[in-house]
C-alpha cells in the first residue's frame, strides 16, 4: 500500500506535538521520547479533555497528538461496581432462601 505521505510521522525532523495527560506516567516518558519537538504537553490541570479545546490551543495546528490522557480512579469505579454486584447477588440468595422456606 502506497500511502499519501511516504512519511507521515516526518521523523527526522522537528515537528509540533500535542501531549496530553502529560502529568501521568505514560505522558512523562512520551515527553522524553519527543524533546527533540517543538512540544505542547498537557497535565489535566491545563486541559481536562472531557472539554473542548480552547481556539488558542488550537493555533497553528500538530504535526502529531498523542492522547495520553486516562481516567485514574479506576479502583473507586471497580469498587462500585463491586458493591452493585455484591447488592444484586445478596438480593438474589435473599430470593432464593424464601423460596426454600415455603
């Protein structure tokens, strides 16, 4: 396959890069792979990006964006899960015993 742009990355030569979720361990070693790059890099303190960007981030435009970013607080969403799986199977044994003691 052919593609348009033989190198779309442009290795080799300074680019303009749009980190986000530059605060996080994946953002922090991406930071260090592209300091070469006239690089924008992005903690969720700068832009939580569940919003839209503002117009002057906008400017001028990237060469490459690496979206980084990721919801943390994957224990509080498991452990919320859990509990709602917990109610729903004690509802369930609760239903069961009471069949058993007709």
């Amino acid at each position: 396959m052919e593609l348009e742009h033989p190198d779309p990355l442009r290795a080799g030569h300074r680019r303009r890069i749009l980190i986000t979720g530059a605060g996080g361990q994946l953002g922090r070693a991406l930071q260090q792979e592209f300091v070469a790059d006239d690089l924008v890099a992005l903690t969720h303190t700068d832009w939580d990006v569940a919003d839209p960007p503002s117009n002057s981030l906008l400017q001028g435009g990237f060469d490459l964006v690496l979206h980084a970013a990721a919801w943390t607080d994957v224990f509080e969403r498991d452990l919320a899960g859990l509990k709602q799986n917990g109610a729903v199977l004690q509802a369930r044994i609760d239903e069961i015993e009471q069949r058993l003691r007709r």
